[in-house]
C-alpha cells in the first residue's frame, strides 16, 4: 500500500468515527440534552481532564468552550491528586475524558471531585465502564477501533471526541446568544483580532 492509500484509508475511517458518534448521539438524545442543561445551568467553570491522548482533547476542548462564552479550563488527572484538586470548588462542573472509562489515573479524582460537591462528566466510549457508572452524567461516544495498523494508537477515538466536544461547545453557544461582540472580546489578538477590529466589531 503506498502513501496516499494509507491517507486515504486513514481520513476515510477518522471521517467515520464523527459519523458513527453523531448517529449514536441522535438516536440517544436523552443523555446529550441533560448535559446541555446542565452546562447550561452552570455557575462555576466546566472543567476539563483527562490523561495522555484524552488529556490533550481536553485542554482543546476547554480552550473552545472558553472562547465561545463557557468559563473553562483543564486539569491533568493525575496532578488533581497532588494539589490541583484545589481549583475546584462545588460550583464547578468536571468533564473526565477516558475512552476505556478504565483508566486509573482518570477514575482516581472522581471521589474527592464528589467530596469537594462537584458533579462529573464521563465522556467514554463504555457505558458499562467504572467511569460511566461513577460519574453524575455519561456521554457515549462509540469507537470501532482505530485507524493504525496495529489498531492501539487512539485516533479514531480522540477525533470522534474532539469533534463531539466542538459541538457540544458551540451548541452551548448558540444557546446563550453568545455574539460576535461576545467572540471579539475574547480574540482581541493575532490575525482574528485585528480582522474584527477592523470591520469595527471591538469598538463601542
């Protein structure tokens, strides 16, 4: 197989782990639009973890949910255990992100995040996982294997979370209103920033 039929094959199954995971989502709402709610009702900061390749989904997915109007950030599962667990009060909301829903250093936290009066997200592929039965609201997002050869490497499983988060994120968006305003006072820097100051969106 050359190197073209390697992308190809690679884009065609990262293209089908965000179709398997909306189809999966839409035929099972319920558990979506709690979550919607619940963001929605949030007075503190979504916060997000994880570890490895799920804790770099999550410090992305708490950068776009900060920038489009969800106070957010992310905090390494492990360094919870040792001191982080002190950015965390009972207003705020934890998103753990573990695609087994079997990992240690993910599931570690969730007792004292519950002692501290926070409620959880478990974002994994399992329902039947520790981490979905431990947390306070589960989002499925179903993986049929990953892209690699050797079908270890997570791939598939972050895209489909990486994209299920990005929508879950401007969904919220929509919902409360956040403007273009909103969305400049934000990207004051770089090329956006000047874009929008610019077309005069900063100004007033």
């Amino acid at each position: 197989m050359d190197a073209l039929n390697i992308f190809e094959e690679v884009m065609d199954d990262e293209a089908e782990s965000i179709t398997l995971a909306k189809n999966f989502i839409i035929h099972n709402e319920d558990s979506y639009l709690k979550i919607v709610d619940r963001i929605l009702s949030l007075k503190g900061h979504l916060i997000f973890m994880g570890v490895g390749k799920s804790g770099h989904i999550g410090e992305k997915l708490a950068a776009t949910f900060a920038s489009t109007g969800t106070p957010s950030f992310f905090v390494h599962a492990t360094e919870s255990m040792h001191g982080d667990l002190g950015m965390i009060t009972r207003q705020d909301l934890v998103v753990m992100i573990s695609n087994s829903g079997e990992t240690k250093e993910a599931l570690a936290p969730i007792a004292p995040i519950h002692a501290i009066g926070a409620d959880v997200i478990g974002i994994t592929k399992n329902i039947e996982s520790s981490l979905a039965k431990d947390a306070d609201y589960v989002l499925v997002v179903p993986v049929n294997g990953e892209a690699d050869q050797f079908n270890l490497a997570p791939t598939k499983s972050s895209t489909a979370v990486l994209a299920v988060g990005d929508a879950l994120a401007l969904t919220i968006s929509e919902l409360k209103d956040f403007s273009e305003r909103d969305f400049a006072m934000f990207h004051p820097g770089g090329a956006l920033g000047k874009r929008l100051l610019k077309e005069g969106v900063l100004k007033g």
